[in-house]
C-alpha cells in the first residue's frame, strides 16, 4: 500500500507540477492564455450573465438565477495566483472558493473547450488536546472493566487526506471520483463516490437542449444530497468548507447507488432522486430491502450586494433495509479520536467517537430544515432535524431530534480570518427501553486562510451526555479541550 500510495503522490506531483505555470499567468502575460478559464478564480455576481454565455463555445444560455449566487466564492477572487485553475464545468473548488457553494453550480463561468482533467487533493493534520471522564459503574469482562475509558494525552493524529480526479466529457458532461488516499477507520486507499453529472443536452435536440437549462442529472454511487449541513462539514482529508473541527453530533453523511434529478429556474430548487438506499450495492438478501426516496426544495436569493438568503428543506424516507447509514456512513471517522471509548477500543474499530449513531437501520424517515443568511462577513446557518425508525430487530419505531446553529465572521481582505460558535443537541432513544438520552456540544472556533488553499483553524469543545443508564459507558459523560488543525486542498 505504501508503495501504490508513492505512486500515486509522484502521478499527482507530475500531473499538477506543470498547472501553475497556465493558472499564474494572466491573458496579458501569454497570448496563448484561455481568459475564460483562469478568470473563473475572480468571478462574482455581477459578472455570471456575462460569463454564463460564450457564442463561440456554447449555445445562448439565460442569465443564471439567484440561487447561484456564490459559484465561485468572490472572498478567495483576490488571490488567483495560487490557485488551480478550474478546468472543468459545474464544479465545486475545492479551496476556500468552495465555501457557501452548495449544490454544484449551474452557471459557472466556464467555457467548454473539448474533454479536459482536473486532478485535486487534500490532507489534514491535527493535534488534539482532550480530556474524557465518566460516572458508569464497572462492567468487568474477562478481568477488563468494558466502561473504564481509555487513557488518552495531548499529541498528534494521523493526517488523512483525499484524492480528486475530475474529468470533462462533453458540454455540460462531467464525472467526478474522489478517493480517500489514508482515512482514520480505513487502513487502505478506496473510493469514496465516482458520479456523472449532466448539465446540458447529448444530443443536438432542441427541445432537450432547452428543458437542460433548467435540468441537472446526477447518477452514479454519491453523497446523497439530504439537507445542507453536508455542504459545510469535513470529509475526511478535506476541513476547508467547515468553520469548526467537528461535524454535527448525527452527523447525516452517506454515499449511495441511485440518482437526483433537479429543477433549477431563477432563484428555486427542486430535487427528487432513488437510490438503493445503503452504502454499498450489494443484490443479496433482495427480501430485507426497498429503496429509499429523497427530496429537497429551497430557495437561494442574493439580495442585494451584501445579503443572501437560503431556506431549504429535505426529506428521506426508506421502508425496509438490511443496513442503511444515514447517520453511520462516514466511514472516515470522527475527528475527535477516541473520546468516550473504552480501555479494549482502537482508532481503527472505534472511529466514531464523540457522535450519535441512532441505529434506525431498518426503517427511517428523516426530515431536515436549514435556513442559511450571509450578510456581508456574518454567517448564520441552522440545523432543525428528526429522524424515526428502528433497527432489523425491533418492532417499534423511535425518534431522535437534532438542534444545531452557529455563526461565523468572517473578516479583514478576501475573508481571510473568522471566528465562529456553535450550539448541537441531538436527544433520543438508543433502544426501546431506554430512557431519553441527550447529547449536548459547544464548540467555539477560530481560523486564517493563509493562501485560499491552505488553512490552519482551532476549536475549543465541550460534550455532555445527559440520560444515559448507569451500565452505559457514557453515563454522566463529558469531554473537553482543544483541536489544532492544518488543512492543504488544491
């Protein structure tokens, strides 16, 4: 594996070693230039009518609507020097020009100038600072006491990181494979998703090129789109979209087989997509599963120069599973690393520490609303959330609720520093018999984008578990401390 992962670093190191040569240079520097593509780092608003048609590359499109207001973040326009530039359509940078851009952007700025690759990366390195303790009475298996938590120190994780590949097919066309090159749970390289995404017509009918401007196709095995806050959280090797350390404490991540299909006209969004409903294929056991279904509808509105606005709301529903993981498919890990875990536990086989898995993988129907508000560098995004269902061997349904908000500020020239606080409860039943159990997390942070592609941010966080029975290792459970982490993404 060592030897595959050297490989591949000298692969990426060649492919990308010759890129800031064309990203650096400007349309006056080199006459041989593309204007279009290296001017996508800088643009705005105001220019997305502008560049959202180019007669010599594309058919006539309308000007895009006010639900993408942010495709290339303006905050990192300032600093174009130092980033990749984007070659390939209807994408998310992966660098600080990725922040509030959610779903992939329809209108982007980019010309298509036949097929074309574009290689990213990006790794994470943490020093961790916490403390854990318990109140639950011992429970002594073969002479190991199960609910002693493991001793654990100040120091270093083990840096995680990720592999982009991104490649244009045609017009509109692209498809997408992102891997995790080293993971906290996975002690190998794999892939997280590999997708097609279609945002224009294959085929030169004009009534499919026309309903296009307005369709985006997305099939393959992906993250599925369920609410906002996977927009902003980390995935694994990449912390560059999320203001904090951790993710949320039901943290609803997963990637499945299907498809999502979207209608986008100026400022809503439409969404419904099926999927298998589990984290990988599989056509055994066809009696103990259904699909699942999902929907999203919002809206996204910049109003006026420093205002945006965002409300959108999100359901998933699946009736029979042998295993879905809505909220259990970061098979990343937590980045708070072993807190709350016992004397026998490990980083690999115990790599979601500090979250709540409710179980629900039978029957699940979750719900979630997430207003979004950006008023010049001030952020507020919310979380309000409910799932119920029940594992494969229970005959009654439980609910969790989830609670989450934070703000962010973002300050001084291109929103290079911020500081932000958060406030998530997720409160539930583990198990019919149980009690109701809480969860409780602060989390206050502070960050600096040194260039728009590498990042250094810290956090201070406290964790309560309220509710737990006396057995349970969590009973009266409390972690506390800091998390310093450096994040490169290209």
């Amino acid at each position: 594996m060592r030897t595959t992962s050297h490989v591949l670093a000298t692969v990426l190191a060649a492919t990308i070693g010759a890129a800031p040569a064309v990203a650096q240079q400007s349309p006056a520097d080199s006459p041989s230039a593309k204007p279009t593509r290296v001017a996508v780092a800088a643009v705005d608003t105001t220019a997305h009518a502008a560049l959202a048609k180019d007669s010599t590359t594309e058919a006539a499109k309308p000007a895009p609507s006010s639900f993408d207001p942010t495709v290339i973040n303006p905050a990192a326009a300032g600093r174009a020097a130092t980033q990749q530039a984007i070659v390939v359509q209807h994408i998310r940078p992966v660098d600080q020009r990725g922040i509030n851009v959610f779903e992939p952007p329809k209108f982007d700025g980019s010309s298509y100038d036949g097929f074309a690759l574009q290689w990213g990366a990006a790794f994470t390195q943490q020093f961790q600072g916490l403390d854990h303790r318990n109140t639950a009475a011992p429970n002594v298996v073969a002479g190991t006491n199960q609910n002693q938590l493991i001793r654990i120190g100040h120091g270093f994780n083990n840096a995680v990181a990720n592999l982009y590949l991104d490649a244009q097919l045609a017009r509109g066309i692209r498809v997408s494979l992102t891997s995790y090159m080293s993971a906290r749970h996975h002690q190998e390289m794999w892939v997280k998703d590999g997708y097609l995404l279609i945002d224009d017509s294959p085929l030169p009918w004009e009534l499919l090129q026309s309903l296009m401007t307005f369709v985006t196709v997305k099939a393959g095995h992906f993250e599925i789109n369920y609410g906002d806050a996977h927009f902003r959280r980390t995935d694994n090797g990449n912390a560059m979209y999320n203001p904090f350390v951790g993710n949320l404490i039901m943290d609803a991540f997963t990637t499945e087989v299907g498809g999502e299909v979207y209608l986008r006209i100026p400022g809503v969004m439409l969404m419904g997509g099926i999927t298998n409903g589990e984290v990988r294929g599989t056509i055994q056991n066809p009696q103990k599963r259904s699909p699942a279904l999902l929907g999203k509808a919002g809206f996204d509105r910049q109003v006026g120069q420093d205002l945006r606005v965002r409300l959108t709301g999100s359901i998933y529903s699946k009736r029979h599973s042998a295993n879905n993981t809505l909220y259990s498919g970061d098979r990343a890990g937590s980045r708070y690393y072993d807190v709350m875990e016992n004397v026998a536990s490990s980083e690999k086989d115990q790599a979601w520490s500090g979250a709540i898995q409710p179980k629900l993988s039978d029957k699940i129907t979750a719900m979630v609303v997430n207003p979004f508000v950006k008023f010049r560098g001030l952020e507020l995004f919310g979380n309000v959330e409910r799932a119920k269902g029940r594992s494969g061997t229970e005959a009654l349904d439980r609910t969790w609720n989830q609670l989450a908000g934070d703000v962010v500020y973002r300050f001084l020239p291109a929103e290079q520093v911020w500081v932000g606080a958060r406030y998530n409860t997720a409160k539930g039943k583990l198990a019919v018999t149980d009690p109701n159990e809480k969860v409780t997390r602060s989390q206050a942070s502070a960050g600096w984008f040194i260039t728009p592609g590498v990042m250094l941010k810290g956090e201070y966080v406290i964790q309560h578990y309220d509710g737990f029975r006396q057995t349970d290792i969590r009973n009266g459970g409390k972690f506390e401390g800091f998390v310093v982490e450096g994040v490169v993404a290209f």
